[in-house]
C-alpha cells in the first residue's frame, strides 16, 4: 500500500471513528480512579515534563480528561516564554512582545489547566485514536496523595474540536473589566488614559449573577521620613500604573502593571508588576529594587496597605483573620473588640456577608528572606467618621490595615511577597482552608519520570523592552 492510501486511509477512518464514536475510547475501563478534591487550583506545568510533545505547533495540541469511560476535552492554555527564565510572552496591549513566540510547545513554555478538571487514569492502548505525540500528567496533592489525570495530545492532521466550554476568565481593556467564576472587577481608567490597577468596582459572582459594589478602594500609602524634613506621603492617585502589556486565555490572563511616582517629566520608583487572574483567584508577585537601605541615610519608608470597604453589605458584613479567628461585625463603629485588634500578622484576612454573596479574603505571603528585616504590624480601623482621603466613600470601614516597614532592607531586588485575593462564592466559614492550600501545599505534577511543583510562584526575568 502506498504512502499516500495509507494516508487517506488513516484519515477516513479517524473521521469515521469520531463521528460513530466521538471521543470515545471504544469501552477502555479506568485503570485507577481520580480521587483528587483540589478546585481552586489552576495547575502551571513546566513544558518540559511532557517530553514526548515538545516542539509540537501550538495549533495541534488538546487536552483531554478520562471521564465514564470516554476523554473530554478540557480547558487549558500554554503561555509561552523566552526562553528558560525568560519573560512571558504577552501577545496584546500597548507594548506586546508576541514577535519573540515560534508558535511551539518549548521545555520552557507553561501549561495550564485547572486540577478539578483532571480525571481518571487509563492505559496507553486506550488512548485516543489519530494522535501524533502525547503525555500522561498525574496531578498529586502532597497534603492526601489524591490523584487526578490528564493527557496532552499532539494532531498532525484531523484535530478534533477544543472544549466549548466558556473561558474561566474574561478580561476587557477597553472598559479595564475582569470576571472570573466567582468575582467581577473593573479599574479606574484615569482621565488621561491610564489603565490603572487600582479597582473601583469589586463583586462577588454567585448563582443571581453580579453582586453590589462592597468596595471603596484598594489603599496603598507610603511615608517617606528623612531627618530634617517633613514627611512625604503618597498614596495610590500619585502611585500612577497603566497597563503595558497582556495576555488572555481559557485558563488566566496576565496585566502587566507598570507602577512609578511621576515628578515633573520622569518617572520615579518604577516598578513592573504582573497581575495574574484566575477562576477564583488573583495572584500578584511583586519584585521590589531597593537603590538604598533608607535606615543608613537616617531615614525610614512605611507602606500602608489594605482594602476600605463601603456601606453597600452592612446589614451582615464580618471580618475577620487567622490571628481574630471570632471576627467583627463591620458597621463603621469602632467598639473595645475592635480596639483590642489581636496585631499579630496573619496568613488570611476575609470579609463576608449575605448581601455580598459570599466572601472576599486576602493574604499576604511575605519572603521568608525578608521577614527578619522587616517590621510588620496590623491593626482594624472601623469608624464612619475617619478621615482618610482620597476615597470615594468618607469614613473607614472594615479597613484592616498592614504596615510593612522596610527601613532597614538593604540594597537589592527582591522577591518581596505575593499578594492574593479569593472570591468565595457561597462561603462557608472553614473554607479559607482550602484556598490557602492552593499557595501552602503546592501540587505535585508527573510526567513520564519527571515531577516539578506546580508553578504558581513563578516570575519571570522581565525582557529589555519592559525595563526601560
């Protein structure tokens, strides 16, 4: 038979075997059971566990999960990068790098899925037919040793259809809104056209759709004291951020932030931040340069930070954290329970209430490196009569705030922290539990003889045309 029968005849059938069929696997029966109960987590795979399809044209790969004896596909997306350690390749916005992407599934590149979407285990013989290339990944939770499935595929040619199922994350622009399953935000766009990363609107998502507004504004004020002088204080209105670069898909999209205190013509204490955004989750690693230690020049720099919340839940609004487990009723009266605000530095602070259907929780996760150099304090401020412009709302309600000390950091980069924010919608009290999983117990993933972490901490070593 010639080269070219064969090959009609291996596409016939594979046209005859989906239409009969779909994607089923004729009767193949599981050969272990996903067991696994992680869903928050959106698994990051380095490209290179799965060996067998590196180099494959992005265009032909799909992901599947076994389920009732048939494979599924299933969201998922691979975000390329530059090269090992490299940056993100971010493919719209003002300043895109999308020049830099070969369209290929490099040992560099990230896969992403979501770990509830894994299923069962079945053997290679069952595997789909048509496929060119393909990997087994076994995702592991450390905490259970609960399993979960999925399988990378390649196709040459006859690529069967991708999940229709809508995307975990939509992201706007043009109107700076983001929607995952279980929260809305939208960012102010300033009068001058910058797409900030400071939100004016934040809402839960439950089954009656969009919730109400439950948020004044996110609250970044730092105070530079220099001996001799008057102390400097910003706040978020003169810590200027647009939008620079992004990237959506199934599975999360990337802004990338770039941060600076304008003075005159220059642009001063630049930072660039990329804000990462999930089903349920929003993940922002933040790189600091410190130019000097201000403690050596007589001077010291506190950054204030928090979320004011606004009057729109009062009726049943709580806070609460891990070091004030019984929490607060939020009605912005401060009372001797408030006052007695149990300053230890916590691992997850929440507000939750009926009206806004289910809860909104932060953590800060600061670098153990650092944590012996900085000083840290907490404290609850709810009072309908403080003063603490700019806000949209007066007064300060539920506004728990952290003081980050970094006087006495010395000079340097550094992975400083990741800051987190959950929609939980419904909220029952006990699940932050699972949500902080999601950073403290990091998944297992396999492939073959390889295993890397999930890789929900990666940053990336930003390319020349983002430092400048």
């Amino acid at each position: 038979m010639s080269s070219l029968i064969k090959r009609f005849f291996v596409f016939f059938s594979s046209l005859f075997l989906i239409a009969v069929f779909g994607t089923n696997s004729f009767g193949a029966e599981a050969i272990a059971k996903k067991n696994l109960k992680r869903s928050v987590d959106p698994v990051i795979m380095d490209g290179k566990l799965a060996s067998e399809v590196i180099g494959s044209p992005l265009d032909g790969l799909h992901l599947f999960s076994f389920h009732d004896g048939k494979f599924e596909p299933i969201r998922f997306q691979v975000d390329e990068m530059t090269g090992e350690n490299g940056d993100w390749i971010l493919n719209a916005g003002p300043i895109p790098n999308n020049d830099l992407s070969n369209g290929k599934f490099d040992s560099w590149d990230k896969l992403l899925f979501m770990a509830e979407d894994t299923g069962d285990r079945v053997s290679k013989e069952a595997w789909l037919p048509g496929y060119t290339r393909g990997s087994e990944i076994e995702v592991d939770d450390p905490l259970t040793g609960e399993k979960g499935w999925c399988y990378l595929f390649y196709f040459s040619s006859n690529s069967p259809p991708l999940s229709n199922l809508p995307d975990y994350v939509k992201y706007d622009y043009k109107t700076e809104s983001i929607e995952g399953d279980s929260y809305y935000y939208q960012y102010i766009i300033t009068k001058n056209g910058l797409h900030s990363t400071y939100y004016k609107v934040m809402s839960l998502k439950g089954k009656n759709g969009i919730g109400k507004n439950f948020v004044d504004r996110l609250k970044v004020r730092p105070t530079l004291k220099i001996i001799g002088a008057l102390p400097i204080h910003f706040d978020e209105e003169n810590l200027k951020s647009n939008v620079i670069a992004y990237k959506t898909g199934p599975v999360r999209a990337i802004r990338r932030v770039e941060q600076y205190v304008q003075i005159a013509w220059m642009k001063s204490l630049r930072a660039v931040v990329d804000v990462m955004y999930y089903a349920d989750v929003v993940t922002v690693p933040m790189m600091v340069t410190i130019p000097l230690r201000p403690s050596a020049l007589g001077s010291s720099l506190v950054v204030r930070f928090g979320t004011d919340y606004n009057p729109n839940a009062f009726s049943d609004m709580y806070a609460y954290n891990s070091s004030n487990p019984k929490g607060f009723l939020i009605n912005g009266k401060m009372d001797e329970a408030k006052k007695n605000f149990n300053p230890e530095f916590d691992s997850w602070r929440l507000v939750r209430g009926e009206q806004m259907g289910g809860a909104f929780m932060t953590r800060t996760i600061i670098n153990p490196k650092l944590r012996n150099l900085l000083k840290l304090k907490m404290g609850l401020i709810d009072d309908n009569t403080r003063k603490d412009p700019p806000e949209n709302y007066p007064g300060l309600y539920g506004f728990m705030w952290q003081d980050w000390d970094i006087s006495d950091v010395p000079k340097g980069k550094y992975c400083f922290c990741f800051l987190e924010f959950y929609g939980i919608s419904p909220y029952r009290q006990g699940d932050e539990i699972s949500y902080c999983n999601y950073m403290d117990h990091l998944l297992k993933i396999r492939s073959g003889n390889q295993e890397c972490i999930n890789r929900a901490t990666l940053l990336p070593e930003l390319g020349d045309r983002y430092k400048k």
